[in-house]
C-alpha cells in the first residue's frame, strides 16, 4: 500500500471500497442523494452562489451531471469490484463531487464513527461547499 501522502484520489476511493465493502451501495446512494438534492434546487443554489465561491456554479453542475450519469449507467457493476468504483467516481475533477458527497455523509448519523474517520483522515473534514438557496 502507498503512503497515504503518496494516494491519489482514485487509491483513496479504492481503499475505501476494500475496507468497507458492506458500504460500496450506501455511498453511491449518498452521491445519488447529492445528485437529486442540486438537480431539484438547481434554480435556487444557482441564485444564491457566491461569485467568489471556489468553483462556477457551471463547473459544479457539470460535476453533479457526470456523477449522476455514471452512478445511473454503471451504478451496480462495481458492487465487489473497487477499481471500477474508483473509475467511477473518484477519477480526475469527478473526485471533486465524490468527496464533497463524503464529507456531508460523514457528518450525518447513518455513517459509522469508523466510516467517518477514515473520510476524515483520507479527504479531511472540513466542508468543500456551503450551499445558500436564494432567498434564504
């Protein structure tokens, strides 16, 4: 195994997979989740993005539209196979979404506290996106 300063995010997502096998369809479903949350309030986090955000609202929605065309087309052929679910999710800029999907589950009580801080230790805990829906 790498050093973990040495991982990629793609060996980070694979490690995942090896330690928590039991939990491969749970985290599709957390991004499948993230997915559907910014497709059905696009309109209102469009509106209320912060022009010095770190990424365009574009950029982030291309993000959302990958991962959920990948999950959707390919979703169930990487159960049991953590390469492919790497490929699939943790690959270049897709990596961005995969983790920032992560971290929220990290914090909600469906995650393990060992599901957490491994997240934690291999992306860190520090939220990636605040989202403000317009009008709020």
């Amino acid at each position: 195994m790498k050093a973990l300063s040495k991982m990629t995010n793609l060996d980070k997502g694979e490690l995942i997979t090896r330690l928590f096998p039991e939990k491969v369809k749970d985290l599709q479903e957390t991004v499948k989740r993230q997915c559907e949350y910014f497709k059905q309030n696009e309109l209102s986090i469009r509106g209320g993005w912060k022009k010095n955000a770190k990424f365009s609202a574009e950029f982030w929605y291309q993000l959302v539209e990958v991962a959920n065309s990948n999950i959707k087309n390919y979703g169930k052929a990487v159960y049991g196979k953590p390469s492919r679910y790497g490929n699939l999710l943790y690959t270049e800029q897709n990596a961005i979404f995969t983790i920032y999907c992560l971290i929220e589950y990290s914090y909600s009580n469906e995650c393990s506290i060992e599901l957490k801080q491994v997240i934690h230790l291999l992306f860190g805990s520090k939220r990636i996106l605040k989202t403000t829906l317009k009008g709020n």
